[in-house]
C-alpha cells in the first residue's frame, strides 16, 4: 500500500545553509493494505517528520515514497492534491488540529465542501452519521473547538479525517495529550473505525504499549534512522538493539508505576 | 466603566459623524462653497457656527467637509490595510525565498518617513484627493505588511492549517478561509488605528495644501481661518468646529481601537479598569 525507500530529510541553518540537521536518515519501510504499523521513538526522533513525508505534507529532501505504486514525489502540485484524499492525517495536539474559527460541524464537513460533495444537505446528514460513528453528540456540531473536551476534539478529529474515506491514515500520537481513561476510549475507536473501514495506519508513539495494543509490527525510529523493527511482540520481549532495550525497561517502569496508580485510584473510589 | 462600555460609544459617535456625511446635502442649510451673507458674522440663528472671510455658512462647510474627510481617512486606511492582509498572508503563508527577498526590501523602505515624501512628490505633480490617497494607502501599508505576516506566519505552521493542507484544501482556501478569519481581530485594530492615522494626517495635508485648497474639507477651513488670524482676532467659530470636529472623531477612532483590544485578546483581561 505505501512504501518509503530511502527516505531522507534534513533542515540546514547556518552561513549559506552549510549546516544540515538530519531529522530523518535513510529510512525505509512498508506497510501492506489493511495492516498497522506502529512507529515508536523519543520526543524528536523524526517520528513526526517520516508520518508527514509518508502524505508530502514536509517535502523529503532524498528517497522515495509510493503510495498504492504511485511515487508521491514525482507528482506536481494538482496531481498530488487529487490524490489526498486518498490518505489523512490525526495530529497529536487536539487543541490545535482544528480551526478556532469554525464549528466542529463546519471542521468535519470542509472536505466534502472542498470536494464539492453532496448538497448542503446531504453534507449535513453525513457529518451526523459521522458524529454518531466517533461517539459525538449531534448537538456538539454547533459549538467550537474551545468549548469540547480534548477527547472531543481528537474524535472529531477522526471524523473530520475519515469524512472522505481514505485508505491510508497517518496517527500522529493521537492519545499523547489525554488522559489515561480518554486514551483508551479513543485507542479503541481507532480499533473499531479501522475494522470498519479496513484501514491502512501508521500509528506514531512514544509509548511502546500503546503500540502493542494498535499494531502487530513496530519500527523503532531512533535519531531520525530506524534501529529495529519487526514484529511488536517480539521487540517488546527481545528486544536486540540497545536503545530499544532502553526503551522497553523504560516502558516496564512506567508500567508498574501506572499500575499502583490505578490500584491506588480503585480503592479511592470504593470509599 | 468596561471597555465593551466605551466601544458602544465610540460606534455611535462614528456613526453620527457617518450620518453627517452621508446626509450632507438634508443637513447643512446652505452649499459649501456658496456666499450666503455677510462675511465674519458670529454664530446666530440663521447661521449655526457664523460665516468666514468671504460669507460662507461654516457650518454647511463643515457638514459637506465631513465627506472629504472622512472618506480620505477611511479609504486610504482600506486601501492601504487590503494590502498589506494579502501580502502580509502570502508571505506568512508561503514563506522561503521570495518572503526573504521582499522583507529585505521591506526594510529598506520602512524608515523612509511618508510625510516628506509627499510634500517631495507633491511638488512634482499636483495630485487631487484620491491621488494623495491612494499614494498615502500604498506607502503605508508597508508597516502594516509586517504587522500581519507574523501572526500569518505562525498560524500557517499550526496542524489545523496543514490539516486543510491534507485535505487537499487549495491554497487560496487556506488562506481565505483559515488564515484570513483568524487573523480578522488584527487586521480590525489595525484598520481602526490606521483610519485614526489617516484622517489626522489627512487634515494635516490639507492644512499645508497639499490637494487643490478649493476643496472643502476640516483641513483646508482649519487653514483658512488660521492663516486670516481667527485666533489672535478671536474669531473663534472659524477655528474651532472643524478643530473640534477632527479632535472627536479621533477620539473616537482611539477609543474604539482600545476597546477592540480587549474583546480580540483574552489576555488584557485582567487589565480591565
Ligand atoms: N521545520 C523544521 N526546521 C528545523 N528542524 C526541524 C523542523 N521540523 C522538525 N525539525 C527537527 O527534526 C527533528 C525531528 O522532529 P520530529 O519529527 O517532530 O520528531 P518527533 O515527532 O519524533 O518528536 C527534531 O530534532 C526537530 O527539531
Ligand atoms: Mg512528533
């Protein structure tokens, strides 16, 4: 389905751009139709940057990237555009992802509106059917983005992403600014919505068990290459590279201080 | 008193100076230009603020130079505030190479003070009212280009902008439909301050008559009087409506942009007075 070979991106500063920082290096992978990848490394490994070259939303600067055997780079400007809305993207910070100007409802049906789908009708009945999917009440469609909850915003997010029926949607650590509880609900929306529509995901994280739960194979972006990648199960438990070995025994800790947590947090409730 | 208070008065005062200009003709009693009686006359019954030097109603003149004057201010400001939101917008939003290089000019341009320049130009060609104002609306958007690329700049690196990126949203609908709406409190309070701006600087040019002085407007008859010595003969009715007149609606224009602030950005909540 899509395929990143060789990928490449740096940002140059400095006295006539001599200086190049490698946010990405030499990167390649693929993810088969209908399958998850998950894509797991620390804050400003260049997760973020490979999830945007895998859309050309950030141009690469070497490699490339073939969507359904299609090489992105190759397009020009409206070819490109013709072929977005094959593929979408959910951003990690909900309070950000979607205009402060606009109604939620208005959010969710612009790509219709810039796809000039449907009568202003229909676009209304399909941006309901789409509230009912992510778990939004209807009502909400009249309010803006300041007046929901984050977990609100990241499935309106959703819905926004899914409205044109993409193949290919890039979750750009979808869960990392909510909290634990609302984490899960919308992890498992993801699951549903992807069942349903029989998705494509490259699901970026910081959080190795959050990948466990979304995918069944991870790679492991580590200062902008990949060090490892495989099968989820078998990183979590053998993991061979030593960062990644880092990153497990840093995810078992958090693991166990979570679990006290919650154990703390049920028998507060219980009182 | 809030500013929400003082916003409310500031709209009526314009819109009464609005509804003086835009009822001109059912308002003053006699023409601008026309010799309606005796010259110097005080104010009385039949003539509202007197006559000048050559008996013309001032206050008729005053009504009918509310036109000149505001539609100066006005116009030069939309002129000049239109440019500098569509190219402030472009640049912010497309950035690289051509965004440098007209920065880069940009700021060899802005400390060329405005006000000389004119006088220079002036004394070249002989412009009228709209040739001043559309070279004052052009000059003067230069600031107003810098003023608005910034926050362009940022709002075009926010998710939600590249998320309409990924929805295959063209870049005129970005930038109409997200980045112009969002930047909408700027653009609002720099086309009040700089209606504020232009108006005064306005009555300014014309009061060193720089357009045709036959033109009615507060500027010319502040220079009219001012230059016969109304002051030192204290033939205060010639000066001071159209001083007083210029005096408000800046006032107003001032009040307005400060109470703008307020509703625009949350933060000066606290400063409520
Ligand atoms: N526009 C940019 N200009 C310069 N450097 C950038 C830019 N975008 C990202 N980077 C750098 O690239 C690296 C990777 O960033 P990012 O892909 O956002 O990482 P992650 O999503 O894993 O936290 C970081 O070091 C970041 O500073
Ligand atoms: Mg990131």
């Amino acid at each position: 389905m899509i395929e990143v070979d060789a990928v490449s991106k740096y940002y140059t500063s400095g006295f006539f751009s001599r200086i190049r920082t490698y946010a990405v290096e030499d990167v390649s992978l693929s993810i088969n139709r209908g399958e998850a990848l998950g894509l797991v490394g620390e804050s400003g490994s260049g997760k973020s940057t490979l999830g945007r070259m895998m859309l050309r939303l950030v141009e690469p600067s070497a490699g490339r990237v073939v969507f359904d055997g299609i090489d992105l780079r190759a397009l020009k400007t409206p070819a490109m555009r013709q072929l977005r809305p094959r593929m979408q993207i959910v951003f990690q910070d909900p309070d950000t992802a979607l205009d402060p100007r606009m109604t939620i409802g208005e959010s969710v049906a612009e790509p219709l509106m810039v796809w000039q789908q449907g009568s202003r009708h229909e676009r209304d009945d399909r941006v309901l059917e789409l509230f009912a999917m992510v778990g939004l009440q209807p009502e909400l469609a009249d309010r803006r983005p300041f007046e929901l909850s984050g977990g609100q915003k990241q499935r309106a997010a959703l819905a926004r992403a899914i409205v044109l029926e993409p193949e290919f949607i890039v979750l750009d650590e979808p869960t990392a600014a909510l909290d634990l509880s609302v984490q899960a609900q919308i992890l498992s929306l993801v699951q549903v919505l992807r069942k349903r529509m029989d998705l494509t995901l490259l699901f970026i994280s910081h959080d190795l068990q959050v990948v466990e739960q979304m995918s069944g194979s991870v790679a492991v972006l580590h200062k902008g290459r990949i060090v490892e990648s495989g099968r989820t199960a078998d990183i979590l438990h053998r993991p061979s590279h030593p960062y990644t070995i880092q990153l497990v025994e840093a995810a078992r800790k958090s693991e166990e201080w979570f679990g006290k947590q919650r154990g703390n947090h049920g028998s507060g409730d219980e009182v | 008193m809030t500013r929400n208070a003082f916003l409310w008065i500031s709209v009526a005062i314009l819109a009464l100076y609005f509804t003086v200009a835009l009822l001109a003709p059912f308002i003053a009693p006699y023409g601008a230009t026309e010799i309606v009686g005796a010259p110097l006359q005080p104010p009385d019954r039949g003539h509202l603020f007197g006559t000048n030097d050559v008996g013309q109603d001032i206050f008729s003149q005053l009504v009918y130079g509310s036109r000149v004057t505001l539609i100066f201010g006005f116009c030069s400001a939309l002129l000049s505030v239109s440019i500098s939101t569509c190219a402030g917008i472009v640049l912010g939003y497309y950035g690289g190479n051509i965004d440098e290089v007209v920065c880069r000019i940009l700021d060899i341009l802005m400390p060329i003070p405005i006000f000389p320049l004119l006088i220079v130009l002036t004394t070249f060609f002989n412009p009228g009212v709209v040739q001043v104002s559309i070279l004052m609306g052009v000059l003067g958007s230069i600031h107003g280009i810098r003023l608005i690329r910034a926050p362009a700049l940022s709002l075009a690196e926010t998710p939600f902008i590249e998320g309409a990126r990924s929805i295959g949203a063209t870049d005129l609908r970005i930038m109409s439909r997200h980045i112009l709406p969002n930047l909408m409190p700027v653009v609002t309070a720099k086309f009040v301050s700089s209606s504020q701006h232009y108006l005064v600087m306005g009555v300014g040019l014309s009061f060193i008559g720089l357009w045709d002085t036959m033109t009615v407007d507060w500027g010319s008859m502040i220079q009219n009087a001012y230059s016969s010595g109304a002051l030192s003969l204290g033939l205060w009715w010639w000066i001071l409506p159209p001083g007083i007149a210029v005096v408000g609606i800046s006032l107003a224009l001032a009040l307005a942009g400060y109470s703008l602030e307020e509703s625009f950005n949350p933060r000066t909540e606290v400063n409520r007075i």
